[in-house]
C-alpha cells in the first residue's frame, strides 16, 4: 500500500509542483481524500491580546485527495482571484509540513478550496488555512494506517508554529472560547528574544449559552504586520494593569456573566494605537460601544466584533453600514471537522 522515496529534496521546503517528495522514506498511496471544514475566528477580544479567541460560524471547507503527481488547487469564494494554485498554497503547505512532521509525503495532491472567510479582515482566514492543513494531513496519515489523528494539542502547536497566531489557530481547532499562552524550557518562561522552541498552549472555555456574536465585515483590507508595527515596544503600567484586570474579567463574562462583557472588553493596550490605519472601524468601535455594545476590533481588523446577549439592533446595524460595514449576526463556532476515505 506504501511505497518508498528514493528522492531526498527537504521535508521542510514548501510543495511545488516539482518537489512533493521531500526527505519522507514512505509515500502516501494515490487516491485517498480528506474533508475538512474549519471555522473562522476572532482575536484579542478586546484586552486579550495575542492571547484570547473565539471561533466564529464562517466556513472555509477544503477536500484533499493523493494524486500520482503535483499539485493542483481549485478555489472558489473568498480569494479567487489572488491565491496561488499550486504548491505555494498555504493550505498545501501546511499539508506538506503536517506530513512531513509523520515522515510523509505525498507524491501529488489536489485541493478543492471553497473559502468563506474573508481574507485580510481580521477573521483568522490564515490561521484557518493552516488548520484545514494540517487537520487534513492527519486525516490523510489515519486512511493511509500510519498513525493516530493529530490530537487537540498536537493540532493547536503546530498550527500556531506553523502560522504565528496562536490565538487564532486554537480557537479555529478547538472551537468555542480560547485562553492561550506559551511555555519553554528556558528558567523564568519565555523572552522575548527567545529562539528556542516553544509550546503553544490553550484552553478551552465554554461561552455562556445566550451570547451572540455579530461581525461587522468592512471591503477595505488590512495587514497584520503594518498594524502591529504601529504598536509601541512599551506602555505605561497602568495601561498594562487595565488590561490585566480586563483579560481576567474576559474570561467571567464569556463563561459566566454576559452582563458584564462591556466592560470585560476594554481596551488599553491595541486598538486605540492602530485607530490611524483603519478610520472608520475605529470610528464604528466607538460609535457601538456609546450604544452599549461590546464592539472590539477583530484580530488586526478592519473588522468589528460585537459580542452580547441578543441581537444588534436594526437602527444599530444601519449606523454600520452607513460607514461602509456589512454586519452579519454568526454563530459561536465548534472547531475542526475532519472526515476522511478514499476517493
């Protein structure tokens, strides 16, 4: 069923239509699939930075199957006209790299891509990407009899190393609310100049059953390495203890007490730094949180999360969308889906 590699070209380069093989020694067999459907998410949830999430009910939804050689990607929705359709695909990446973390390659791959999470908006869309990934390769190394799925925290580290957003890729794993952090061998935890290796970590919390979520989803797009590098390398101590106090309040008000998720989002530390590059999302943050609702910015924007009890009100929603916001009430999401067989 297995076939050996006589070819040695790097596990770790990324697949192209030329190099599939890599260092693996065995080979997957052509014509076994994956289905995955993974959720989006949304970061920081206001004074959580890089360290809360929740997944969202937008859908991007990936179909693998084992070719005899290459790559070939088909993509439909989001991205259509701009992602690459071949092995340079961050989703045929994080195949190749999910694989290779078995001993496995794959000597061709086709992808069927249908993405509705949208791209550059602050949804988790990479993270996703790199989830539906490397879930699939695991599904791909259970019908193929080489080893056990990648379990919750296999998938959360190496989604997180594989793509950088740990907030993002646990929440679109494990569904539901997320706390994450990161742990190392060094004494005293991790630095920040740190290069060794790092474990990824989350938790999941279970969101209070009457809240909702509402993403106002703007056409601009935005780069998460632009915003980040407005943000300064220091901030005052009382910023830091606000938000402190906010991230553990965060963490009451999903769980336990709706009620107070108004104040349980404030921010200090982020949004208010990142108000030049995005005008009208901070301008709507603003707008819905003088009408009482816990309007954050999602992830690095431009999008804006609203989470509370209920629906956003219509005359709510028309202020939105008269500064160019399509809003959409969305489920809390579950995590990864992975079913597999052959084709």
């Amino acid at each position: 069923m297995l076939s050996a590699s006589a070819e040695s070209t790097g596990a770790a380069t990324p697949m192209t239509d030329d190099a599939l093989v890599g260092d693996a020694k065995v080979i997957l067999p052509e014509g076994i699939s994956a289905r995955v459907r993974v959720p989006a998410s949304s970061a920081n949830l206001g004074p959580g930075f890089d360290c809360l999430g929740i997944a969202l009910g937008i859908y991007d939804e990936l179909i693998v199957e084992t070719t005899s050689g290459g790559v070939e990607v088909e993509v439909s929705g989001e991205g259509v006209e701009d992602v690459p359709r071949d092995g340079t695909h961050l989703v045929a990446r994080a195949i190749s790299h999910g694989l290779a973390v078995a001993g496995v390659s794959a000597a061709g791959l086709k992808l069927r891509c249908v993405n509705a999470i949208p791209h550059s908006r602050g949804l988790g869309s990479s993270a996703a990407a790199a989830v539906s990934g490397l879930a699939a390769a695991s599904g791909l190394l259970v019908e193929a009899g080489i080893r056990d799925a990648f379990d919750d925290a296999e998938l959360v580290q190496l989604s997180s190393e594989f793509e950088g957003h740990p907030d993002n890729a646990a929440a679109s794993v494990l569904g539901s609310a997320v706390v994450t952090w990161m742990e190392s061998d060094r004494v005293g935890g991790v630095a920040a100049t740190d290069t060794a290796p790092v474990r990824y970590l989350a938790r999941r919390l279970a969101v209070h059953p009457d809240i909702t979520a509402t993403v106002f989803v703007p056409a601009t797009e935005s780069s998460t390495t632009y915003t980040r590098g407005l943000l300064p390398d220091a901030v005052p101590r009382r910023d830091a203890v606000f938000n402190v106090s906010r991230s553990a309040l965060a963490v009451v008000a999903l769980t336990d007490d709706p009620a107070a998720l108004c104040a349980a989002t404030e921010d200090r530390l982020h949004q208010a730094y990142r108000a030049e590059a995005m005008p009208p999302t901070a301008e709507l943050v603003t707008a819905l949180r003088k009408r009482g609702h816990a309007a954050t910015v999602s992830g690095a924007g431009p999008t804006v999360l609203v989470l509370g009890v209920g629906a956003v009100p219509a005359e709510d929603r028309d202020v939105a969308i008269g500064l160019g916001f399509v809003p959409s009430s969305v489920a809390i999401a579950g995590g990864v889906e992975v079913t597999h067989g052959r084709s």
